[in-house]
C-alpha cells in the first residue's frame, strides 16, 4: 500500500496518520530519494499503556511496515501508581506481541506527590523524549481533539495571551528530532471505537479519574455540558486555534523565535543578546511554549524580562517556574529540569554500565556506537565498553594532547548543571568519549 492509498481509505485515523506524516517528512513518496530520506528518519511512538497510544502504537506499526520505516516505543515510568511497574510490563508485552516485534524502551522518573504533580510529570516525561529521540527520528503520540479543548480552557482560565491560546502544537522540534500529533483534529470518539471494534486491550490509570486534577475535573464535570449544548465544541476549539496559529505565524512578528534553529541544540537555549527591551516579556513567553512548557504568570514572566535585558555575559540568573528552574550561563538562558522530583535520576546517580551492542540507554539517554564510529573511533559492535558519569579528574586525549574534562566543559560552553548528566565512554582503563562532544583524538564540535 502507498501512502496514496493509505490516504485514501475510509479509516480517518489512518488518513490523519499519514497526511500528518506526509508533511512532517515533505511529500513522502513523491520521489524515490524523498522515500529513502523517510526510511532513515524512524518513527517512535510515546506509549503510556493506556487506550488512545496502544491505538497509535498500532496505526504506527501498520504504517511502518507498509513503508518500512524503523519504528520503536518509549513508556515512561513514573511510579506514581502501585500498578505502574506492571503497566511497563504490559506495554513490553504489547510490544512484542506485535506482528513485527517493535523495540520498547522503558525510562523510571522520579516524582513526589504535592503541588503541580501534573505539569511535573509531563517536564520528566517530556525531558525523556528529548535526552532519547534520534536524530531525524519523529516522536508520535496520541493527542487529539478533545485533548486541544481541554487544552484551551485549561490556558483561558489561567489568562494566557495569544501564544498560549495557540493550544497543543501539531508539530515541533524536539531534542535531536520531532515531535508529532497525527490525530489532533480528530475526536477521541474515533480512537475509542477503533480500539473497541479491533479489541485491543489497555490499561486503566485511575488518576484520570481523580477530580482533584484540574484536566479531570474539567473532562469530568465541565465538557459533557459543554458538549450536551455545542456538540462540535472540540472541533470548534481546534479550528480557533489553527487559525491563531496562522495568523500568528503570517504576521512574523518581530518578538518570535526563529522556529527553525540551526542546530538541534539552539532550541533548548535562548541567546540573551537577542532580547529588544521593548519586547523582551513576549520573546521569552514564545521561546518557554517551544520548549514545551507552561509560561509563568505574566507579572512574572515580565520581572524576568526586566532583569534579563541587559545582564551581563558573565552573570548568573536563576528563575522557579514550577517544575522546572530557569538558568543563565555565558549569556544563554536554558531550561533545568530539577532533580530528583522532575526527572529521571542524574548520571552521578546512576552506576556504570557496560555497553555491549550497538545501541545502549544510560542515565535516560540513547547512546550509539555508530556515533563513536562517525567521530573515528575504532570500535565495532563486539568492542568492550562502559559508560557511567565523570567522578573527577578524567582527561580525554583530543589531538595527541590529553585535555582535563573541566577544560572541555568549559570549551564547548556545557553548563555545570548538565555536566552530570554527559555520558563517558571508556575501553578498558582509558576514555575514549565524552559523549555527544568528543572521541579520543578527535574534536566534533
């Protein structure tokens, strides 16, 4: 079947599905080297067990095989719920079950109870799928239309401005890839009878059911009204909000974000040279919603502004915003996830791994060999190495001189709360890579 076809048929999951990925990978099929430029992307779907992504795990797969494009899973374990362990297994099992055994990756967080457990939840999940995504590869998951209403009522009752009524992204740029939302337009009343009619099975997150949640209150006592007198309400929603985004988008406003960086790394900082005085509150509203975040209220966000303009290269700023902390290094303003209640446990924490094979999950992150390989290390799948976190006083060979870590820190501009979190590679006794920056003899940056 070709995407044509695919296109073509009267399942509208399955249209969506492929209209969206069309776009995402410019006109699949139209020619043979656009085809193969899809086949190296790779697809990964965020699985949490429950219905609307075991659907989407299984439009994926039928997608994947009929264009044979690399597919895997990611659930993310967030150890909230007595069950959740045994919903990571009947993912795996689901996984496997499959026609084509499908690669499940399952990545522990951990989150303490209290205040803003949702949004804490969401960074540490989002914070997976960012330190985990290939590169090219596109991340799906299963948001849809009732999801987007929700969405928007959630943002008007918190006063959010033009950037925040622009709802769910159907797309963005994520880590060393993209994120995805195929099935945004559609109502989850089609997920739910694909899912029933095919029989798949689920699981069950009782959280959703609990009203102290905002969201749930919302879908629980709020929506149905709505839907009893506006039957096309979420419908109506996402228009709304597809036609702000357009508009938005065509007037180029001079405070935007470019929303193509040049590199996978400019998304997740903010060059401080950047902000104009008189628009410094928007530029740094619009940036936070591209990292996937909440902005912080607007007399927040508009002291942060005041105190950002015009700071020095060299000063150090910090901001609270929820789940998440706002620092400065070297002029740039980066996002930090805190730990341990926001994110996945911190290199430091984790213990050494030998990597064998060619693909190796360490600390949260997705490592391969082919990298090392890329970079002109001499190894194969079959050479012996491990993995774990800097301890002090490692050195890296780089072009016949042996260079102390807290050098290359400092020369390639890492700031210090992300230095746990790089993986070093070792053969033996020896380092041979700082992951993600430099292999023994070599400099890739």
């Amino acid at each position: 079947m070709t995407l044509a076809n695919l296109k073509t048929t009267h399942d509208k999951l399955a249209q969506a599905l492929a209209a969206a990925l069309e776009t995402a990978v410019g006109a699949v099929g139209a020619s043979a080297q656009v085809a193969a430029q899809a086949r190296t992307l790779g697809l990964c779907v965020a699985l949490s067990g429950g219905r609307d992504s075991v659907t989407l795990l299984h439009y994926a797969h039928h997608f994947a095989q009929q264009h044979r494009l690399p597919l895997r899973a990611i659930h993310v374990h967030h150890g909230l719920h007595p069950a959740a362990a045994e919903w990571a297994q009947q993912c795996r099992a689901l996984c496997l079950a499959l026609s084509t055994a499908t690669p499940l990756q399952i990545f522990s967080v951990a989150l303490q109870d209290g205040p803003n457990l949702e949004a804490r939840a969401r960074a540490a999940r989002y914070g997976v799928f960012e330190r985990s995504l290939r590169r090219g590869e596109i991340l799906l998951t299963a948001h849809h239309a009732d999801d987007q209403l929700e969405t928007l009522l959630m943002r008007l009752l918190r006063g959010s401005g033009a950037q925040g009524m622009q709802g769910i992204a159907a797309n963005r740029s994520l880590g060393a890839g993209q994120v995805l939302r195929p099935w945004l337009s559609c109502p989850q009343a089609l997920i739910i009878e694909a899912a029933e009619r095919e029989q798949w099975s689920w699981v069950e997150d009782p959280s959703n059911a609990d009203p102290r949640f905002d969201r749930n209150f919302l879908r629980q006592q709020v929506l149905p009204l709505l839907r009893q007198r506006w039957p096309q309400a979420a419908r109506s929603a996402a228009r709304c909000a597809q036609h702000l985004s357009q508009s938005i988008a065509a007037n180029h406003t001079a405070y935007m974000v470019d929303a193509e960086p040049a590199s996978a790394s400019a998304t997740t900082h903010l060059s401080l040279e950047t902000l104009d005085p008189s628009t410094a509150t928007q530029q740094l509203h619009a940036w936070i919603v591209r990292q996937g975040l909440y902005a912080p209220p607007a007399r927040r966000l508009s002291q942060w502004a005041r105190e950002l303009v015009g700071l020095r290269a060299d000063a150090q700023w910090r901001g609270d915003c929820g789940a998440v902390t706002f620092a400065v290094y070297r002029g740039q303003l980066y996002v930090v996830e805190r730990p341990p209640s926001a994110t996945s446990p911190t290199a430091s924490h984790c213990s050494e791994l030998i990597w064998s094979g060619r693909y190796c999950d360490w600390a949260g992150q997705s490592l391969t060999r082919d990298w090392l390989r890329a970079q002109g290390l001499q190894i194969d799948d079959h050479t012996a190495l491990r993995v774990r976190g800097r301890r002090g006083g490692e050195a890296l060979q780089v072009r016949g001189q042996h260079r102390a870590l807290k050098k290359l820190w400092q020369q390639y501009g890492v700031p210090p709360w992300r230095r746990d979190s790089v993986p070093l590679v070792w053969r033996d006794s020896e380092l041979v890579a700082v992951y993600g920056y430099a292999v023994k003899s070599e400099d890739v940056r």
